[in-house]
C-alpha cells in the first residue's frame, strides 16, 4: 500500500508546483478616478487577496474590503510592527499624511479604517511626493510642483515611525544642502543618513558630519528615483530626449573609496524602482529586473511600450504590477527567469472602471 501512496503524493506535489504553505496576504491598492486626466475623487484604498490575483489561481480577484479616502492617493507604505505596537499602513494625499492601525486586517474583513495616532496637514501641495522608509525613521518629500526650482523649494520631514505630530521638516538652507542642484530625488540610507540624487551628484549626508559625493555630468538629465537597498544607493534618470527610448541606473555602495557605476539600457525608458526590493525591479516605459545588467521579458509576453505606474515586490515572490493608462494588473511569478518569462507566469486582472486608475500598492501579510 505505501508503494502505491508514494508515487501518487510525489504526482499531487509536482501538481500544486510547492508545497510549502502560499502566504496569507494582501494587496492594498490605491485607487483615484481620472478628472480632467488628474488623479482625483471619488477615491478609495481598496484590499484584494492575493492569491487570487496570481498566476496559476483560477479564482476571480477577491475584493475583501475598501476604505474610503477624501483625496486621491499618492503614496502607500505598510509597515511590520518591530517593537510590539501596531502594524501601520502610511497613506499620502495631496496635502494629509495619515497612518493607520493594520494589525486587524484579515483576509475575511478589514473592517473600519482606524487611525494610528497620526493625522496631519502638510500645508503644501504634496500631488508628486513620495515616502521612503528608513530604520527608525519614514522620509516624506513634497517636491515643488515646477522642477526647475531650487532645493531650498523642496519640503521634506524626518517622521520617527512612532510620531504623533509632523516634526520640523528638513532645512534646506543648510550650506550641506542649499548647495545641491536640482532637481533632486531623495532616501534614507545606513542610520537614517539622507541620500539625494541630482543632474550631478550622488551622495549622503547626516546633518552632523561632512558629506560624503560623487559628482558626474548629466546636466540635461532629471533624477527620477533613489532608494537604499542591499547595501547600495540606486538612482534612475531620465535624459529627456523625447525621441529615444532610455533608461540610466546608477549604483554607489556609499564608500569613500568607491565610485558610481552606471548601466544603461535602449530598450526601455525606467523612470522608478518597484517598492520592496530586492529582487531589484525597474519600470516605466517597459519593464526589467536588473543585476549587474538588465533581464528585460520577451516581447511576445509583455510589450517593451506598455507603460506602468507602480510595482511592489514582497516575501511571497511575485512582483505586483498597475499601468498608466488602465486599471489593470498584472502579477508575475519572480522564481523564474524573467528574460525567458511565458504567458503562464502572469496574470493580469481589471479592478475597476476604466476612469479609475490604481496609484500605488502595498503587500500586507495577515494573520
């Protein structure tokens, strides 16, 4: 009998591709209705569970719960409680910082939003800006609506994780910063130093010792994202050349006695990193995964013209995908090469109408 049961169990295996247990989670995704080809109202962030939007799942996307927003979202960060408190979904709009208790979504219901002690006014218009997570700290940056402004036009905070009240937001004028050109992306690196990208430098800075640069000529170029992720500062530029398609990644492992390599690639135009690296994905006009070079899937499966809008990667290795110009999207299984990617390692699911667009992602494990 057990020689029968063997070769079966090892069948039913090879069926399920694992058999360890899928994760338990779910996709926020920030949602804002086109007004005047703006994202706008009526707004919501809406929570799917996962394993009905991935490859392989013949389940439609299970829509579990939304929570209502009074403006449309800019940006979403799901935070894992480390210190015994809450879990925290942060959620950017316009001119609000809010953060909200996570630690009872459930992949039955999510509930009521309830805040997590932090509901702020930013007093500036912050329709472009962006949040990145530190070791103790989050960095919100609400950059100045015309690019061509000075750095001292930037607003920026240093947030404790913890914070009730928006600190004093970052100054400018300081000689260390007021020098940098612009315009500038921005990051947190090792011990919350602030790292900053712009048309020629590359550098960190902790507000108390010198900084420490590399400087470069790309003076026709725009800085479009920096992040800190597996010991290195990464950047993307855009050579704003409107007839060619491009894409320029930098890397700096931030030692005094290194310099900046850069990578560049003409099939794609990446203008932003996938949140959650690694695996290190990039994206734009065109998508790749890079290390030390750029795995770009084949044409016949994704178009090098489909343009997207933003990705997250997360511990269940599979890179969640939405697009510029629907409210589609896509799912990739990431074990697999992405340069040999087929038809069936992605699904691409439609959450809502075709006025609606899907801003940002957050992956949130649950219990």
């Amino acid at each position: 009998m057990r020689k029968t049961l063997l070769p079966l169990l090892l069948l039913l295996a090879g069926c399920t591709g694992s058999s360890e247990e899928p994760t338990r989670a779910l996709l926020a995704v920030g949602v804002a209705t086109l007004t005047n080809n703006q994202p706008g109202t009526p707004a919501e962030i809406r929570f799917y569970e996962t394993r009905t939007l991935q490859p392989g799942s013949t389940d439609p996307p299970r829509r579990v719960g939304s929570w209502p927003l009074d403006a449309a979202p800019v940006a979403l960060f799901y935070r894992r409680s480390l210190e015994g408190g809450n879990d925290q979904l942060w959620v950017l709009t316009p001119d609000r910082l809010r953060r909200y208790n996570a630690s009872l979504l459930r992949l039955d219901s999510v509930g009521s939003p309830s805040l997590d002690g932090l509901d702020v006014p930013l007093n500036t218009d912050c329709s472009r800006g962006y949040l990145r997570p530190g070791q103790s700290r989050l960095l919100l940056v609400c950059p100045p609506t015309d690019q061509s402004r000075p750095i001292e036009a930037y607003q920026a905070w240093l947030i404790p994780y913890n914070a009730t009240t928006l600190p004093d937001s970052i100054n400018f004028s300081d000689p260390n910063l007021t020098r940098l050109d612009a315009p500038a992306r921005l990051a947190l690196g090792p011990s919350d130093q602030l790292l900053y990208l712009t048309p020629s430098q590359m550098g960190r800075y902790d507000f108390t010792n010198p900084y420490l640069e590399r400087t470069f000529t790309r003076s026709a170029a725009t800085p479009t994202d920096l992040i800190f992720a597996g010991n290195l500062a990464l950047g993307l530029m855009d050579d704003n050349d409107p007839t060619t398609t491009d894409t320029a990644l930098l890397t700096w492992n931030l030692n005094p006695g290194s310099e900046v390599q850069f990578f560049r690639d003409s099939n794609i135009a990446a203008r932003r990193f996938a949140n959650g690296a690694p695996p290190l994905l990039v994206l734009g006009t065109g998508l790749a995964r890079f290390a030390e070079g750029f795995q770009i899937p084949p044409e016949s499966v994704l178009s090098r013209n489909t343009r997207y809008l933003a990705a997250t990667t997360a511990q269940d290795q599979f890179l969640y995908l939405t697009r510029q110009d629907s409210p589609a999207l896509s799912v990739i299984d990431l074990t697999l090469n992405l340069a040999s990617l087929s038809a069936s390692a992605l699904r691409t699911s439609f959450l809502g109408s075709f006025q609606e667009r899907l801003v940002d992602l957050a992956f949130i494990p649950v219990e």
